[in-house]
C-alpha cells in the first residue's frame, strides 16, 4: 500500500482539499476555505499545514485571517447559506479562550441547520506537563478540556487523539457537513502535539471524493395523504421555510402556488421564496409578521409548512392557527422538524416533494376563488401599510428606521444582498421589506446573534462575488463585532454597512416596556442623579470608530442625504458605510405593531402598576395557547 508521510494537520488539510459536493450534477468544494487565528495551539500544526499547502489565489486551500473566532464562524456561516449549504469554511483556533470564543457561532450554525467546520487546538494528548498553559483541570475527568463546551453545540464532536483516529472522524465529518437532514457544526478537536506528529497515511486517504447532496423523495403513501389533505382542504396556507432555499425550491413552490391558488407566507428564513410582487405572496408569518399572511394563519384549515422548524415567533408561541378543525402537513427533509404540529409528514427533500404533489393533484384542486380575491385584497391593504411606513416628511427631516428601509428599498435590485440578525430590524424587515429575488433577505433569526452582521456580509460576498452585500446593524450590534470592518478591508471585500444610531437596545426596550419592566437597562445614556441610565446620549462616534477601522464612511443627517449616501455606497468598490442616526432616539417607530403575540413571561407578582397590567395582558393572551396534537 503506498502512504504518503505527513503530520496530523498536512494529512487533514490535504484531506479536505480533496472533498466535493454534487447535487443536480454541480460539482463544489466541499470546504471552499480556512479562516484562522493562531496561537501556540495550532501555529506549528495547522498554521504551519496551511502555509505548506500554498499562499495566495493558487493555494490548494485558501486562508483568511480573522479577528475575533466568533466572528470566522459567522463569516464562515454567511458563505455556507449563501451556498446553498453545498459549499462550507472551516475556521481553526488555538486552545482556551480561541476555542471557547467559537461556542456562540456554533451554536448559531446548529440552530439554523448549516454546516461549519471547526478545528480547535487541545492540550497535549501526551500530557508531557500536567497542567499545560490554558489547561482546565477537571477533578473527576482527566480527558475533558475547555473544548467540552463544543460538544452541546455541534452535530458532531471528536477529538483526535492519535493521527491514526483522523480517518475514520475525518469522513464522519464530512458526511455531517454534507448530509442537509445532519448538518450543523462539526467540531475535531485537535490536541497541539498530535497535530504536529508524523504519520504514514495511506495514499487512499487523500483520493478525491465526491459527496452526493441527493433529493429524498417522499413516501407514495404520505405523499397520497397530502393529496387526500389538500384536497378536501377550503383555506390551506403554505409557510415556506429556511429549507426552500437550501433546496433551491423556489421555482416548484411557485409552480405549486399557481397551479392551486394557495398563498404563501414566510418565515424569516424563508422569506423570498417567492417575490413580494407575485400574487400568491402574502408575506412574513407570526410575531413579526404581515396582517395579511397573520389573519389568513387564524382561519387556515390546513398549513402546509415547507422547510420549517416551526419556531415560537412562526407560531406566535402557539396561539396563531386558531381554526379548531386546523390540520398540519409537512414538508421537511428533517424527520424530526417533519413530525413537528402533530401535522402528516412528508420527509423529503423540498423540491422533490413540491415537484411530485402539484403532479399529483393535476389539474383536481384550486382554492375558491372568493379565498384568492380575499388574500389578494389583504395584500393590497398591506402594501399601502408598507408604504406609508416608508414615506417620508421630506427631504430635510432625519429618518426614522423604517424610512431608512424605504431610501435602501428604493435604491436596490434582485442582484442586493440585505443581511441582518437582532434588535429592531428583523421585525421591520420581516413586516416591510419587498424581496426581489430568491436570496436577496439574509435574516439569520434562529439563534439572532448580535454580531453577526458584519462578518457574515464577508462571507455572503466572497460566496457571491459582484453583488451588493449590505450589513445593516443598530447601535448595540455595531459595538458587539466590529472588529471584522478590519478583515474587509484588509481583504478589500466591498461590503457596504449601514450604521443606524438609536442610543440603545431598542429592540429589547420595547419588550421590556410592554411586560412592564419600563425600559430598565436598555438605553445608552448617562446616569442621572437618580442612578438611571435616563441622562445625555453617550457621547459614541460610531462613524469615527467605524474609520478608525479603516472603514470609508458617509455621514447622513437626512433622508435626502441618506438616498446620496446609500447610492454613493452601492456603487463603491471598497469597503464602505453609511451612518445614520435616526429620528426617535427612545422608541421605533413607523412600521405597524406585532400582528401576532410572542410569549415572554411576565412577573406573576410585582408592586410597580406597570408590570401588574402588563401581567394582567399576558394572562388573556395565554388563554388563547393551543397544543396542536
């Protein structure tokens, strides 16, 4: 057998430059590229493979340098979404604090079903010195390590404890990664001295291999269930998922919704899957959602949920499909999301099913066509509601942050990418934003992770060269991550950022204000005398920070000069932002309120009347929760 000596980290960087996926007959990278901080874990095992397998656009693997790990991850997961999940990074650190920086981007990449790559330096399998530099001594556990805390958030973990276990957990790996039912974060841990042993690898090892991304096709006798349920369904409604994108089933749900009438509503993952303008559209579902997808989500007698893992906003915590006879099919390729709601499951892939179940029905079923004329109107009502939030008291007055939603709305085409995560927006842009093209929304609102902003815009950019890629991020978001401003523009990724300026969480203090715990710690003020946080706006130049970064900046003080800036930044070929502070410096204001409820608990008991009426609130909205079962 002929083997090829190596180091751990040569044979598992080699390893990976030879792993491909296939679906429909494209062939990809499976692991595109490496992003890597590095520190006496991983300099002399993986830093040193990387430089061996070449620098620049011809190396076998490509590297990105990163300045903060939790935001390699995110960069990291932009690129893996934007790829359809069919292409992935990996992103290597040293041991301790690099290590355990990574558990919130894992965390986001599992919650949200996209694959990720990590490869964390470990203390010494050898144990040479006991303990060793960032060591975590466990009493009871001789073999645990901080990387522990990456088991919980990963699909799947091991650590490489002699180079011979590489193979077997390398192709674990990549089956995970390339598997859409499995894939999330996938973590080899990685100890220091083991990533620099020699080792004979079997030439094997390294052949070229080609994971196929297939297209689960559904059961004929679920599938003739889902038939039997639309069939004799009058008010059916679809709610598109995260997974029509992944499996680029935009075209058969389309297809689907033309051939039988049924509108569509989206979650925040799913949104585009249809273009706002298309008649079957009704827009965002639930806690964030339109009036017009919410109300028909009431009366709904069969919800046909495709790609969707059913979250609380999406449901409105269980109090939004009301209809006593409502009945659930889905469409997952996820056995476990598929047998959410208690609905008839299809597990398979979107595109697939979709395909076969409007063959199926043929030319034998269409919604009433009282219910299209009804929905149609709906979307019409909720369109004038979009754009009066968007208009403006002219060009001198500051924007609100629905207005600087309606000068970016205005100024954009299918080929923008709008990518955002927490606070405000994910509500204003679930309600109000007009999605032209399949991946143009980038809303990562599984795990909402303030921060992710910035750095997935790179990665979302390097996946889609040419495009516009906005990042748009309030106050409080922009101080959690810039530090990844300094690898665009290191990289010259022309990522264009909008800064909005509303002193505060202000997200969190409209929450706060209505479960009656009236704003308490969520704005960027002074101290007052009484000891709140109720004084001056604190004096933060995000602009100026945002330059220091190397950032080329735009100040806009009104909506006029916020329609120049935004242009001017679209069009820029270097990294460039656009700050704007916005008219309500306490409240958001402009887009219409919650069509749908959200539970956060309220204080049972409290002396403050604010939290006592906010409970009184909560007690008649929960009356309304239902087990669907």
């Amino acid at each position: 057998m002929t083997t090829r000596r190596l180091t751990t980290a040569q044979a598992l960087v080699t390893f990976l430059t030879r792993q491909y996926t296939e679906r429909d007959g494209r062939r990809r990278r499976l692991i595109a590229a490496t992003w890597g901080i590095f520190g006496h874990g991983n300099v002399a095992g993986i830093g040193q493979a990387l430089l061996e397998s070449g620098t620049g656009p011809r190396a076998a693997m490509p590297y990105h340098q990163g300045r903060n790990e939790q935001a390699m991850v995110h960069a990291a997961v932009g690129y893996a979404r934007q790829s359809r999940r069919l292409s992935a990074h990996a992103v290597t650190t040293s041991i301790g604090p690099g290590a355990t920086n990574l558990v919130t981007g894992a965390a986001l990449a599992t919650v949200n079903r996209l694959p990720v790559l990590l490869l964390p330096g470990d203390v010494f399998a050898t144990r040479p010195a006991d303990p060793v530099l960032q060591q975590l001594e466990v009493p009871y556990a001789g073999d645990m390590s901080v990387n522990d805390t990456l088991r919980p958030v990963s699909r799947y973990f091991d650590r490489v404890t002699r180079p011979e276990a590489l193979m077997p957990t390398a192709l674990q790996a990549m089956r995970v990664l390339a598997d859409p039912a499995e894939t999330g974060a996938v973590t080899l841990a990685l100890p220091q001295d083991v990533q620099a042993e020699a080792y004979d690898w079997p030439e094997d090892f390294f052949a070229e291999r080609v994971w196929q991304v297939g297209r689960a096709r559904p059961d004929r006798h679920a599938l003739a269930g889902a038939v039997h349920a639309l069939s004799t369904a009058r008010r059916p409604l679809v709610v598109a998922g995260g997974g029509v994108h992944h499996s680029e089933a935009e075209d058969a749900l389309r297809a689907f919704a033309e051939a039988t009438g049924v509108p569509v509503a989206s979650t925040q993952a799913g949104k585009g899957s249809l273009p706002y303008d298309h008649p079957c559209d009704v827009g965002g579902i639930g806690h964030t959602g339109t009036a017009t997808a919410d109300d028909l989500a009431r009366t709904a007698d069969l919800v046909i949920g495709v790609g969707t893992r059913w979250s609380d906003f999406t449901t409105a915590s269980s109090t939004l499909f009301q209809n006593p006879g409502v009945r659930f099919l889905n469409v997952n390729v996820t056995s476990f999301d598929a047998h959410k709601m208690a609905g008839t499951s299809l597990v398979a892939d979107a595109r697939a099913a979709l395909g076969e179940l409007t063959a199926a029905l043929g030319d034998g079923f269409r919604v009433p066509s009282s219910y299209e004329s009804e929905y149609g109107a709906a979307r019409e009502r909720w369109e004038r509601r979009v754009d009066a939030a968007y208009e403006a008291d002219g060009p001198n007055a500051r924007p609100t942050q629905s207005q600087v939603l309606g000068a970016l709305d205005s100024l954009v085409t299918g080929d923008d990418i709008v990518i955002n995560a927490a606070g405000s927006l994910p509500g204003d842009l679930h309600k109000l934003w007009r999605t032209r093209s399949a991946d143009q929304y980038h809303v990562e609102y599984g795990y909402s992770c303030m921060g992710y902003e910035i750095p997935a815009a790179i990665g979302v950019a390097m996946a889609a060269p040419g495009r516009p890629v906005w990042a748009l991020v309030g106050d409080g978001t922009y101080l959690m991550n810039p530090t990844e401003i300094v690898t665009a523009v290191q990289e010259n990724v022309p990522i264009k950022l909008v800064i909005i300026q509303n002193h505060g969480y202000a997200s969190i203090g409209g929450l706060s204000e209505s479960v009656g715990a009236e704003r308490f710690g969520t704005a960027y003020r002074h101290r007052a005398e009484d000891g709140t946080y109720t004084g001056a706006p604190l004096p933060v130049d995000l602009a100026a920070n945002a330059a220091a970064l190397g950032l080329r900046v735009i100040r806009a003080r009104t909506v006029g000069d916020l329609g120049e800036a935004l242009a001017e930044a679209r069009w820029s070929d270097v990294p460039t932002g656009v700050y704007v502070e916005t008219e309500t410096a306490d409240t958001v204001s402009g887009p219409p309120p919650a069509q749908a409820w959200w539970d956060v608990p309220v204080a049972a008991t409290a002396t403050r009347p604010s939290a006592v009426k906010a409970r009184e609130e909560y007690e008649r909205q929960i009356a309304a929760r239902r087990r669907y079962l």
